[in-house]
C-alpha cells in the first residue's frame, strides 16, 4: 500500500475561452505528493489554480490530462472508491436552508451510501458544537455555525482524507480557534488534512508541509520548517532611550522608523552580522533600550516565491 494520501502526475486542466476569448490553462502539469497522515497546506495567491485542483480530487471537475490517484485508488479506473476516500469542505457555504443540522447529516450520509447503523450524526454534531441546534432549520444557523456543519458534512462517510477549502475565512477568532482545535484531532486521529488558507500564520501554526501554486503551477513544496529557513532575513528591532533623529545607515542594512518610536533594520546574515548591525546603531548615537530580532515568516516566503514569477 502506497504511503501517499494523493498522489498527482502531470496533471493539466485547460478551460475553453468563451467568445473568441483564449483558453485558459488552470492546471500546467502538477506533479505532487501528500504524505499519509500528514496536515499539508496548499497555498497561493487568487486564480492560482488551488480550487481548480481540489475541484479536481472532489471529482467535481474533469482533468485535461494526468493521473490522480487517492488512498491508493486511480480516480479514472476507481472513482468510487477514489471518490469516498476523500471528503471537502468548500468555501461556499451551499447547505440547503430547510433541512436542519441532522437532516443535512442523515442525506449526506445517505448520498454516499452510509447504511443507518453505521450513521454518526450525533457524534458529528456534537464535534462540531451543534448538538443543541440539531433540529432547527439551516437558515436560521449563524454564518459561523453553517460553516461547522459544512465541516460535518464533509465528515459523515468517514473519508481518510479531509480536504479544508479556506475553513476560517470570515469567521470569528473563537470559532477559528474551534475549527483549529477539531483539525488537530482528526489529524492526531489518522486522518490527512489538506488546507487552503489565506491566513499564513494559519498554516504556519498548522501544516506539517507546504506547496505554494502560483499560475498554475507548483513553484515549492517542502516542510514548513524548511521554507522558512530558506530566506535568511533578518530584522532587529531597537527600542531607543530617546527619540531618534538620525537612522541608522551602513552596507546591507535596511533601516526604519516605526510609529512606536522603535526602529527596524532588516538584514541578510549571509551578508551582514548583527554585530554590523550594532555597530551602526552605536555610530548613529542610540542609546539601546531594548532590542530583539526577529525570523522570517510565512508571508516572507510566500511573497518571495510568488513575486519573481
């Protein structure tokens, strides 16, 4: 048995232009793997070709070409067993407004074949923090809590893989922070997490590995860790005794004044020390208060793998 949850070969999806207009090629050649067991973030910026692939795993949309294989199984030779492998939670919010939460739960489970005694609507619904509302009508739930019952939805055929399609956009910090908490369950369960987000501090928290997509096409893939260590920037943060009036100046060394009164020099370490660092704040006649650095994150690898291209 394959240790990979999804495995993508070549995949490529072309749309056909609409009134003379061009085709539009979405997906250009994917070649990925997701690790069983992992949580794994799939980010890139708008119209990077992200829905179009997860689309894709839904066996909502039809690849021009490639292979895609899901928990072992070829979606062309077995899209049923391909198909149950895997369950999405979308960003839309399509529930029907006249079913109530068990409802949704019970038709659900019953598309996909779930026979009645295997159902788990309460279990479900309780994990989601609906229990209390399980017979009241979907379009009387709050955005919050529809968005928690797509995530029950997503659930109710025990796939091995979960697929999240931006799970906290617009939501509150309590209800993220109830989501993050349900994600790092199923995960600690045997279950494979495959996140979208535009928050990157969201899978920089999260995700075991990465890939960032940009014009349709896998521009890294690598462990979160790893990215981050790719860019070697550097910014030291000076809390002066006194206000300054004259920044800090020297080779390799960015300098700028925050609306605190602190004072922020960005530098690479391959090319300048934080001794070099110092030293300029001592030439500049700054008496140091207080001082720290901080590493690069998320937002500066993506931004730094995405703008090149």
């Amino acid at each position: 048995m394959t240790q990979d949850a999804i495995r993508l070969t070549g995949l490529c999806k072309t749309y056909r232009g609409k009134r003379g207009q061009p085709e539009k090629q979405a997906l250009k050649g994917i070649d990925l793997t997701v690790p069983r067991g992992s949580v794994f973030g799939l980010l890139g910026p708008n119209g990077a070709g992200k829905s179009t692939l997860i689309n894709i795993l839904a066996g909502l949309v039809l690849k021009t070409a490639g292979k895609v294989t899901i928990w072992g199984f070829d979606q062309d030779t077995n899209p049923r067993q391909s198909r149950a492998s895997i369950g999405v939670m979308p960003q839309e919010l399509n529930l029907d407004p006249f079913f109530s939460p068990r409802g949704a739960l019970e038709v659900q489970a019953g598309l996909y074949g779930v026979p009645k005694a295997e159902r788990r609507s309460d279990e479900i619904l309780r994990m989601i923090g609906l229990e209390d509302k399980a017979e009241a009508y979907a379009r009387t739930l709050s955005g919050g809590m529809r968005r928690r019952l797509l995530l029950g939805k997503a659930l109710v055929h025990h796939p091995n893989i979960l697929v999240l399609d931006e799970p906290t956009a617009g939501v509150d910090i309590e209800l993220r922070q109830m989501l993050w908490a349900n994600i790092r369950k199923l995960n600690e369960q045997g279950m494979t997490i495959i996140l979208t987000t535009h928050y990157l501090e969201e899978a920089e928290e999260m995700c075991d590995e990465i890939a960032i997509i940009n014009e349709g096409e896998v521009v890294v893939r690598d462990s979160t860790k790893n990215l981050l260590g790719r860019l070697d920037a550097k910014a030291m943060v000076v809390h002066p005794e006194a206000p300054v009036t004259v920044l800090p100046q020297g080779e390799g060394i960015e300098a700028e004044l925050r609306g605190d009164g602190a004072v922020v020099l960005r530098y690479h370490t391959n090319a300048t020390s934080a001794e070099q660092v110092l030293a300029a704040v001592r030439v500049a006649g700054i008496t140091i208060r207080d001082v720290k650095t901080e590493e690069a994150d998320l937002e500066d690898v993506f931004l730094a793998l995405t703008k090149a291209r």
